[in-house]
C-alpha cells in the first residue's frame, strides 16, 4: 500500500523534475533543493483525503531524498514539500497558491483536491507559469487556456461508464440505482456524469441526494434512498466553514453547543478576541428587539457561557435543525465597546471607527462619497494581498460602467443590463453573472393587510381595498408576464421565479409549483365573474358595485436599477386588464418607512437576499412579523404560520423539508408575492488585479473572500 501511493503521489512530480532515461550514471557536481508545494484540505471536511495525500507526497520525497535525491544536469535536487491547508475553500486555496508562488518561491505544486479550490487557484498558477498537479474531478479544471495544469489520476468521468458496463454485463439482475454525493461542483458533475453512464447501460437511477461535507450523521439521507429499494448504492464524492471558531461539538441531546476558537484573533484596535466577545454578542442581540434581523436568530438561545477565553458554549431551549444558519450573519462585537451602550443608545450607537476582527479595517467612511479600508497584515487568518480597498459610489450607472471603462475604478459590483454585452466587447474587461442556481429575488409585495391586524402603534394601512382579494391577485398573476420582463429588463438574465425561497437554497426549494401562466383572458374573465367591472367606460375597472377604480400605487426604491423599467412595463401589462397604476420612485429610507409596518402603499417592487436556510425568508410572512415590520404584505394565515413553527424544531430533514414546500405552494397560491430571480451581473478589470472569485455559488466580488486573495496583475 506504501509504494502504491509513494509511486502516485509522485509521479507527476517526478515528471516535472525533468527525469528522463538516463542509460549512463552521471555525476552530480552541485546540489540544490526543489520545492514543491502542497494544497489541500488539512482540517474538516475533505481532511481524510488532503491527509492521505500529503502522507503520499511526503513518502515520495522521503524516498527520493534517500536514495540521494534527483540528478539532473549537473545537479543533484533534494525534495522539500510545503504544506498549506485549503480548508476545502476557494479563498483558502488562493491564499495558499499565492504565499507558495511569493513567500515560498514554489513553480510545482501538488493539489487542490477540491474543483472550487482547484478553479480558484487558476488564475493565479497559469498567470505564474506554475506547474500544478490535482486530483480535482471537475471537468473544468483541464483546458487547452490551462496549459501549465494537469491530473494526477482519472476521475469518475473517465471510469463510470466502462465500469458500469461491466456491472450490468456480469450482474444483469440489477437494474436500479439511488446516487448520494456532497452538495458541491464535484459532487454535482460526478453525479450528473455517472447518472448519464447508468441511462447508457440500461440502469434507472430512482433517487439522488446530495449531502454538506462534514455531515456525519447519514441515517435520515440514507433512509430515504433506500425507501426507494434500489438495487445499487451509489456513494459518490458556503458545507458551512468554520472561521473564528476552530471547531465545536453538539451534546447528545441537541442542547449544547460548544466552540472552540482560533488562537491569535484581535480585534481592530489591538484588544485580543475572547469566548465573551462572542457570549456577549449573542445574548446583546437577543436582549435587542430592535436591532434589524438579528434577535430573530437566537429565538431558541437559553443563554450563552464563555467557558474560557476560548471557548463557548451555546444553550438552546430545544433542539434546531439549522443551528449553523442562525450564526451565519451574527457578527461577532468587541464587547469592551458595545458594552457601554443597553437599549435605545445601543440601537442608536453609530459605531463610527466600526473595529471589527476582519482582514481589513476602517480607515475613512464618507457617506455617498467612498469607503476606505487597509489591510490588517498580521490577520490570524486570511491576511489580504493587496494594500487597501476603497468603495466609491457613483451618481449614476452610466458614469460606474465608464469609470470601469476608463480604469478608473478596478471592479464593478453592478450595473445596467443594457450595458453588458458592450463591456463584454471591451478589452480588458470580464464581465460575470451569477450562476442560475444563486439568483437574486426580485418580488412584486401586495399590500394585503387586514384592517383588524393594522399595526395599531404605526400602521396607517392604506392599502387598496381589491388587493385583500386573492382573486384579483391571482388575476394580476395571470397579467404578469415574467418571461417579458426577463427579457426586456434583464436581457434575459433571470428566471422565473415561484417562491422567496430560491432555487439556490436545493432541496428546500419546491420545485413542483405550477407558475400562474401568462393569460390576460383568464384575468379579465376573473375580474369579470368577481364583479370588479368598468362601468364607466373609462378604461379602468371599479370595485364591486361601482365603488372606486383599481388605480394601484406602485412604488420603487432610487437606488434600483431595473424597476423604472419593470414598472413601465407592468402599468402596461395590468392596463390591458383595466387595472391602473400610478408610478413613484422613492428613495429607500423613504420607502421603508411606508412599507412596514406603516403599510402606507399598494404595490411595491423591491427584493431580496437569502440566507443558507430558508427560514428566515419564511418568517417574513407570518403573522407574527406584521407589527415586527418585517411583513412586508400584512398576510396572515394560521396554517402557515404553525407549519412555520413546526419547521423550526423538526430534525427529521425530509419532515423537515416537506413542510418547508407545503408552506411555498400556501403563499404562492394565495399570491403573496409574485417573484422572479435576477441574476447579478458584475465586472472587473482583468489587467489590474487577478484572483476574483468568479465560480463561487454566490457572486460576489466586493466580498471578503474575493478581496483577501486578489492579487496585482504581473
């Protein structure tokens, strides 16, 4: 087993080193020592292979090391390995590419294992002629624009089908199939591929699910697929990262949480990062009902211990099937600041020097003007490669597309659709979209509040009477032509959606809604047979009876760049079905103030993000969230909101997941919302900074992922 991997380990390497046949000894006269550097998974998910890989690569070089090292020329090279930890991550992985490529002076490098790190580093090794040699299974990882990268082993694309072959000839008795691999691009393509290669043999693949690495618990995933009796099991192969937090554990019960931290954290001003920072945050937001968003997250804290400087412990009043989601967007305070500020002064706090842990810190902030960040060299994690970043807004789209243009600015982080193909012309411009799995939710919000649930501190519930009516939404749903606005407003980048649970979010998302099709007859016919009719002949229906004309306020925020557009175009649509509309743009400190909980409006164009899991977006529309302000509509429905409760605590994730789509199909039949997802369009320069993280699920250049490991252009 050791020469077996000694030999594969090596053997790339060796190649690299220039070994040739060599038929008469020849003497070396100098020694010299080759470096070559490795990148892989050292800890959590994927640590078993990185570890075995490493191990391999480490015996070759001991091996070769003994017996003299590698002769070449007039030289005799002795092997040094240099080991970084990926982290199975993207970022991780360019880090490491570029400390191997400027501090180490490597130009061979074995690894990554993973496809997301191994096309991250891309750029980076091809720009640097370095030599690499993965073991990544993504089809993209070799290409004839990839010249200096290659593969140490075959992959599933290359085997499955001749080895399925030999399944089905010599055991013809098995004819179906269930497909598990991780929730990844190498899990996804390897799945995709051996799916193809069992169609070809004649094998009926019945079910395929995908896992997050570092799952350890596959009792419920494993029993669903085997409910569905195949005669094969098929185990192939932001999981969520760890980045203040080394590591944790769960007590048996589900109760107990406990993180370990990474030594070394400080924050801005020099003050180290401890286990009370953290407990402090979390109980602070879960003592603040009125900072945004947060306190939702600790709904099921019971308290939160610093057990020592590094360790915290997290008590829950029961178990939650989403612990990892509800820390995702806590960021963590230092608490010898935020410690002098309890409730109205806290909320109000303005945190102008914003000391934080992260690889950059503040250095200037002009409102509307610029944001102006330096690096923090010595950062315990991710310490940047570029000096400083600086955000400048713009007054228009117009002159943000031409600053990038002109080189005025490096990245852009959106733009007019209109001006993507003429950007994709330019030289030394790449323009990138999100992939359609990761989309943004732009949804058109009825105000649908009841007079009995108006907020009675702040509501002023103005909303139009016709849409408390499911009937003229869902009529308003057959008026709207989303492939049009798609279309038109972003030049077909987008999807039509069904839910604010966008598909990105996988099994959760219910992909088995029928759309309301585009049909203006079926919506007059509605309107007709509900009474709302144009007796005046003015072109614009009335309400029941001959009370006031459907004339529905639409408004927008300034700051959006494709709702003028999208607005223009649904006053037309819903014109069509006698339905008028007034148009006003706001901007959207404005609007949120006559959104919620005020409900001081009719229509609204707006969107939103999403997070890991789906409840947050869920808990938008229970009824609970009316008066909060984050109801956007006013909808209550007791059955939605106890499937929502429900969902909250359920462990069994197919439970889990089947109330999760029960509750999409009870909004989107009662038209709550009528969504679409966009996708985000952005751009940089690809003479200035290379290293952009383009491949990620989510795009988003202006993140700290991408902004640690961009690099100058050589």
């Amino acid at each position: 087993m050791n020469t077996w991997i000694r030999n594969v380990a090596i053997v790339g390497v060796l190649a690299v080193a220039a070994l040739a046949v060599i038929h008469e000894p020849v003497r070396a006269a100098k020694t010299a020592e080759l470096k070559i550097g490795f990148i892989s998974a050292l800890s959590g998910a994927g640590m078993g292979w990185g570890m075995g890989m490493l191990g391999g690569l480490e015996l070759a070089a001991e091996d070769v090391n003994k017996a003299g090292g590698i002769p070449i020329g007039d030289t005799t090279y002795t092997i040094k390995v240099i080991a970084y930890d990926d982290k199975y991550t993207g970022p991780g992985a360019v880090q490491a590419a570029q400390r191997l490529i400027s501090q180490d002076g490597v130009n061979i490098i074995v690894g990554p294992l993973g496809s997301v790190p191994m096309l991250a580093i891309a750029d980076v090794t091809e720009s640097n002629k370095v030599l690499v040699f993965s073991n990544s299974y993504t089809t993209k990882a070799l290409s004839a624009k990839k010249p200096h990268t290659f593969r140490l082993t075959p992959t599933s694309m290359e085997f499955s089908l001749p080895f399925l072959q030999w399944i089905a000839k010599n055991h013809p008795q098995l004819k179906t199939t269930a497909i598990v691999g991780p929730n990844d691009e190498s899990g996804k393509e390897v799945a995709s591929h051996n799916e193809a290669a069992y169609q070809k043999v004649g094998i009926k693949v019945l079910a395929k699910e995908f896992y997050e690495r570092g799952t350890q618990d596959f009792v419920p995933l494993l029993t669903k697929l085997l409910a569905s009796k195949p005669d094969i099991l098929d185990l192939d192969g932001s999981t969520y990262r760890p980045e203040l937090a080394e590591s944790w554990d769960v007590s048996d019960d589900g109760l107990t949480w406990t993180f370990q931290l990474r030594p070394g954290a400080t924050w801005h001003d020099g003050e180290p990062v401890t286990a009370s920072d953290v407990a402090f945050t979390y109980n602070f937001y879960g003592a603040h009902e009125d900072f945004p968003y947060m306190p939702g997250y600790t709904t099921y804290f019971d308290s939160v211990e610093a057990v020592d400087d590094q360790t915290v412990a997290i008590h829950l009043t029961e178990p939650i099937p989403n612990m990892e989601s509800q820390l995702f967007y806590m960021f963590i305070l230092p608490e010898h600041i935020w410690s002098q500020y309890e409730g109205q002064a806290a909320v109000e706090f303005e945190n102008a020097e914003m000391i934080g842990s992260g690889p950059f810190r503040l250095v200037e902030y002009r409102p509307n003007e610029f944001v102006h960040l330096a690096a923090v060299r010595d950062h315990y994690l991710t310490p940047p490669v570029v000096d400083e970043v600086v955000f400048q807004t713009f007054e228009s789209q117009d002159a943000l597309v031409q600053a990038l243009r002109t080189g005025q600015v490096d990245m852009i982080t959106e733009m007019p659709q209109t001006a993507v193909e003429s950007l994709s012309q330019e030289a030394n411009v790449e323009v990138v979209h999100a992939p359609d799995f990761h989309p943004d939710i732009a949804d058109i919000i009825f105000n649908q509040v009841a007079p009995e649930d108006c907020p009675p501190d702040d509501g002023v519930c103005s909303g139009h009477p016709a849409l408390l009516d499911r009937t003229v939404r869902v009529a308003l749903a057959h008026a709207t032509d989303k492939q049009t606005l798609i279309d038109v407003v972003l030049l077909g980048l987008g999807d039509p959606g069904m839910t604010l649970v966008p598909n990105a979010l996988g099994k959760y998302y219910n992909s088995e809604l029928p759309d309301f099709a585009f049909d203006p007859a079926e919506a007059n016919r509605l309107l007709d047979e509900a009474g709302y009719l144009d007796t005046d002949g003015d072109g614009v229906r009335q309400m029941p009876g001959g009370g006031d004309p459907i004339v529905l306020r639409m408004n927008w925020p300034g700051d959006s760049i494709t709702a003028p557009r999208e607005a223009e175009l649904l006053s037309q649509m819903w014109g069509e079905i006698g339905v008028d509309t007034e148009l006003q743009v706001v901007d959207a400190d404005t609007l949120g103030s006559l959104c919620c909980p005020t409900f001081d409006f009719d229509v609204i164009l707006w969107g939103w993000g999403s997070d890991p899991d789906p409840s947050a977006l869920l808990g938008v529309m229970t009824s609970d969230e009316i008066a909060s302000g984050y109801s956007e509509t006013g909808y209550n429905n007791p059955e939605y909101d106890a499937l929502y409760a429900q969902q909250a605590t359920e462990l069994d994730p197919q439970t889990r997941q089947d109330v999760i789509w029960r509750m999409q199909e009870i909004v989107h039949n009662d038209v709550v919302f009528i969504p679409w997802y966009a996708q985000a369009v952005q751009a940089y320069r690809s003479d200035r900074f290379q290293g952009w993280l383009t491949d990620q699920p989510l795009l988003a250049l202006q993140d700290v992922s991408s902004l640690v490991v961009v690099q100058p252009v050589p």
